[in-house]
C-alpha cells in the first residue's frame, strides 16, 4: 500500500487519497470529497495536523478511513496522514 501512495495520481480532479484502514482499499479524492472529511474530523473533535496553507492541495498527504463502502464501523475515525517518502 505504500508505495501505491507514492505513485503520481490517475484521475485529473484527484487531489489525494482515501485509504480504509479495514481493508486497505485505496480511492483517488477531489477537493471537495477532502474538504467534507476534515468538516467530519473536525465534528468529532480531531484537527488535523495538515498546514492550513497545504489544505488546498495535500500534497504529501492521505486520508486513512475507518471504513469504506465494503466495511462497517459504529465509530468513524478520519485522520490526515504524511506520505512517507523515505520508505
């Protein structure tokens, strides 16, 4: 899953990606899926650790999930993670 993260992105409105930590099910994002997900980290308390001058465009950074649309959860859990480039 790692170096998937690495690769540049497919889709041209892709901004980031979305990783479900259940499944590890990988999904190109655009600005405004992102921005719905920081609204839900936000709501359940957890700010994220991303720049407010990188938030336009998360570069060097995924979303990991909960779930997905194949997994299930009772507790949604949204966190901004740093690609890691060195690994």
């Amino acid at each position: 899953m790692k170096e998937k993260l690495k690769t540049p992105l497919k889709w041209p409105w892709a901004i980031c990606r979305l990783v479900c930590a259940q499944c590890g099910q990988i999904s190109e994002i655009d600005l405004e899926t992102a921005q719905k997900l920081i609204s839900v980290m936000e709501i359940n308390g957890n700010r994220p650790e991303i720049p407010l001058e990188k938030r336009g465009d998360f570069k060097g950074y995924y979303f990991e999930s909960s779930y997905c649309k194949n997994c299930s959860t009772k507790e949604v859990v949204i966190r901004i993670k740093e690609i890691e480039l060195n690994q």
